[in-house]
C-alpha cells in the first residue's frame, strides 16, 4: 500500500462529501512539469474542487518550496491534498555539463523510477472513486502509463495535460500524421519548423514511445496556453484530433502579482531591481535542467560585461533527480566579475522567484532557453525575450517566440546548437534587446500581448471562460 499524506488540508479522503468530484494531479516529476500542475492544482481549488496532488515526497516538498507568485507567499490552497506516494530508490547523478546533447539525461533514472507509480495511483484512484461521485485524473502527458488503470474505474476519467506549446504539440502530430493537409502546410512554412535532432536522448526518445499507447485513452487534451497567443494552432490540433475535447486554459501562472505589504523575506534581488530604471534590466536565466559547460559561462559573463547593460544573471547547476540529497555544485565565472560589475550587475546562485523579477518594472528583457514555464510567464508579464534554447521542446519554442509572436530574438540558432556562443553574439544580442530601437519594438509587442493575456484570465476573458467551461464539464 503506498504512503499517503494528507497534508495542508487536515481532511482524510473520508471527509469528503459522497456527492463531490475530486481532481487528481499526476505531474511528471521534473520541476517545470511539477510547477504548471501546481499552480492549474491553485486555479481549480478556486472553484471549491478538492485537487489531490500526487507525486513522491520529494518532488512534493521541490513542487511546494519552489511555488510562488500567489497572495501568500508559497501558500498552497486548503483544497489542495498533497499524496507521498513510494517509488524504488533511483540513482540521482550530477549532470555532464560538457555532453553534446543537452537534454537532461542525468534525470532518466527518476523518469524511469516515476513509472513505479502506477500501483499506487490506482490504489489511491480506487480509494477516492468508493467516496466520490466522480474522480477526474489530470495527467501529465508523460505519465500517462502510470494513470492507464483509470479505465477500468467506472467513475473516473482522465485529461491529458501538454506541458509544452499548443504549437509544439501541433507540429509533433503533424510530423508523426501521413500526408500534410494543404491548409496546414500554409500555415507551416519551412523556416518555422525547427529540427527535433538534438532535442532529446534516444533513451528519453523510447520513454515517450512507452507513453504512446496510453495517451489515446483520455477524455480530452488540456494546454498551459492561451488562444490569444496559440489561436491557430488549438484550431488545427482540433481538426486533426476531432473525437477529443481541447481546452487552452492558461496561463496556469498567476497574471498578477500581489503587493508587497513589507519587504521582510524579499529575495535580495528584487530590492536591487526596485532601484534600477523602468525597463532596464536584463534578466539571465536558463532554467532548472540546464548544465552549462565552463567555457559557455566564460562566454557568457564576458558578453554581459561588455554589454554594458544592467542584468540579473541566475547561475545554478542542474537540478539532480533528489534536489534534497547530494551537494550542489557551483560554476565557476570568471575571477573578478562580480567586482567588476557589482554597480550594473547581480548574479545570483540560488532558487530565484522568477515570476516577481519578470513582473518587476524594471525588469526589460529575458535571456531564456526557452521551456514553456518560463516562455508563458514572460508573455503574461510583457517580457521579450532572448532565445537560447537547449534542449527538448526549446528550440520549437523558440520559433514561436521570435518568427511567429514576434516577441523576441534569436541568441543561439538551433542549427548551431552544437558550438560556443561566443561573447560578442551575447553582447550584441544584449544590446539589441536592451538598447536598439528594434528592441523596443519588439518590447512594445510583447507588452501589447502580455496585457491581452493577462486580460484573458478576468471574469469574461478567453482562457477564463475556457477554464469555467473545463470545471463545468468536469463537475457536470
């Protein structure tokens, strides 16, 4: 039997009323996966749904230290249960900062433990299903092996969540479809079909194919993005994809930020920012899974110096399948940088809250890789970007992003994913986001379209009225 963990709430599964539907999360247990769940877990609580989330212990405790952006800071809603489900012991090495392909592969052997999850997400589904009128499993499209028992239980069914763009997800089918549809061919043109060589490893590549099968067993699709910004592509996975029901309810992100009542617990940089000028800013993140080889950061610190641009730059290792156990590693930059910039430069090497430093006003640009976490928070929030895209579903965001929204540039082509940025590509990329009238063009897109996304959460908007029509259909 696994180890259940009824926390934050204080109610069993007994407590729950006969006649309620509850909602069970199944994130895949890698921080962005972790973290859109979470925060879709925040927004469907809202309608007084009680949401079980369901993961290890750690990757609950990594889901919940790292959450924020809502009224109170890292609070986790009453109707949200956390289950700390038992899987094998996994080994959870440190990254290769120098492999050729960067995807993440030091993760694989917790993805590979995560599909021990099947029996006690049945075992829990089946517990829940004896107590509710109806159990509606929300999974991560990646575990959808882990929720296949979902069929056999009369009064439960499950939506597959997409962790990545509507328009990743819509070239993925289309690629994988015979024959090419005309009307999609014209709305597909050649430049904006990035290579999939190098997005992943052949192992995670067999995983994926693992999940195939199960996939096709969901009631509906659900996508962390809004028709605003992925309009064409919903309408075109919907025609290629007619016997599913597809909700775009994004952005699971808070699209406002609360207020500061006081600065105690502030992180350090925020106080930084809040002296900086409107706008002025460059912040310099590449995410939880990225490993960056000492020659790139070399690089990398020498372009921002010579940029002569304000930055925030956030310089971790790669999370390790354990976050809590093992010793973190620190890159090394280049001796005498910090002193060197300290009056226009911060950087920082520990957990960074992104959402505040990308709602902050001063905060004008994004150097990102790109994962659809940190694409979709910068778009809520009116943020260009600077495209560095590294592995996985990057590359095909970074498209979207800059050929497509037309809200940011290039730093790094995929096409020469295999080489060195080389410090004056960053400089001149900095500059051209931070201090060009191109920059600011394309700053004024991304403001526009962050002001219509955020518009589509309030009562009335777009992905509002979608998320109703979601909660409508589960609760009918």
């Amino acid at each position: 039997m696994a180890n259940h963990q009824h926390r934050q709430s204080g109610r069993g599964i007994n407590g729950l009323h006969q006649t309620d539907v509850v909602v069970v999360m199944v994130p895949f247990p890698a921080q962005g996966h972790l973290n859109q769940l979470l925060h879709l877990s925040h927004l469907i609580s809202a309608y007084n749904v009680p949401v079980h989330y369901v993961s290890t212990a750690i990757h609950n405790r990594q889901a919940m230290l790292r959450f924020h952006g809502w009224d109170h800071p890292n609070s986790v809603s009453n109707n949200i249960q956390f289950h700390d489900l038992t899987i094998p012991s996994f080994l959870s090495p440190h990254p290769n900062p120098n492999a050729p392909n960067k995807f993440p592969s030091h993760l694989q052997p917790l993805f590979n433990a995560s599909l021990h999850l099947r029996d006690p997400v049945a075992t829990l589904l089946r517990e829940l299903s004896s107590n509710a009128r109806r159990v509606i499993v929300i999974n991560d499209s990646l575990m959808a092996y882990v929720v296949q028992d979902v069929v056999s239980i009369p009064n439960a069914e499950s939506y597959a969540f997409h962790a990545i763009s509507a328009f990743g997800c819509f070239l993925f089918y289309w690629r994988n479809r015979l024959g090419n549809p005309s009307e999609e061919n014209a709305k597909i043109p050649k430049d904006i079909n990035p290579s999939l060589e190098g997005c992943f490893t052949a192992e995670f590549w067999d995983f994926i194919a693992s999940q195939r099968q199960f996939q096709k067993r969901c009631s509906g699709r659900l996508y962390d993005t809004c028709r605003i910004i992925e309009g064409t592509f919903m309408d075109l996975i919907e025609k290629m994809e007619r016997d599913k029901k597809q909700w775009a309810i994004g952005p699971f992100n808070p699209v406002r930020m609360p207020e500061e009542k006081s600065s105690t617990g502030r992180h350090k940089c925020l106080e930084w920012l809040d002296k900086q000028a409107p706008n002025s800013v460059i912040y310099v993140s590449f995410g939880t899974t990225t490993a960056m080889e000492d020659e790139q950061i070399k690089e990398l610190a020498n372009g921002l110096e010579r940029s002569e641009q304000k930055f925030i730059w956030v310089l971790r290792d790669a999370d390790i399948g354990d976050v809590f156990n093992g010793e973190v590693k620190k890159p090394e930059i280049p001796k005498g940088f910090e002193e060197r910039v300290e009056d226009r430069g911060m950087v920082v090497r520990d957990w960074a809250p992104q959402l505040e430093i990308l709602s902050h006003p001063s905060t004008g640009g994004f150097m990102s890789h790109c994962g659809w976490n940190s694409s979709m928070e910068s778009i809520t929030m009116g943020v260009p970007i600077a495209a560095w895209p590294m592995a996985s579903d990057q590359p095909t965001n970074a498209v979207l992003i800059t050929k497509v929204l037309k809200v940011g540039i290039i730093v790094k082509d995929w096409s020469r994913r295999d080489q060195i940025v080389m410090s004056t590509t960053i400089e001149n990329a900095v500059k051209m986001l931070m201090a060009s009238k191109e920059g600011d063009e394309i700053r004024n897109r991304a403001v526009d379209l962050g002001g219509a996304v955020r518009g589509s959460m309030d009562k009335g908007g777009v992905s509002r009225m979608e998320l109703d029509s979601f909660v409508a259909h589960i609760t009918r």
